[in-house]
C-alpha cells in the first residue's frame, strides 16, 4: 500500500498496530525486492522456468 501512496497512518489503523514503528517494519521490503525473492523461490514462479 505504501508502493501506492497510501499514508502509513492509514496502513497503521487497517492493521491495529498501536505503535507507529510496528507499522514501519513491514513497508522496509520494496515491491521490486518481494517479486525477485518469489521469482527466485516460489514453485509457482520455478515452474515456469524452462528446466532444459
């Protein structure tokens, strides 16, 4: 959501975290980063790799 404007407040509330910093930790891991690690590990993702 943050990827997408959303305000970390916002974000803080839809996940009833009570500190702000609770929050922050989930919005360090960049899009970007997060589709290389599923392309990397997730089987759906491996098995459309060709394996020749």
């Amino acid at each position: 959501m943050p990827d997408n404007s959303a305000y970390l407040r916002h974000v803080q509330k839809m996940l009833a975290h009570a500190d702000i910093s609770t929050t922050q930790i989930y919005i360090h891991v960049s899009r970007s980063k997060l589709a290389d690690v599923h392309v990397k590990s997730h089987p759906s993702a491996l098995s459309n790799l060709s394996i020749f």
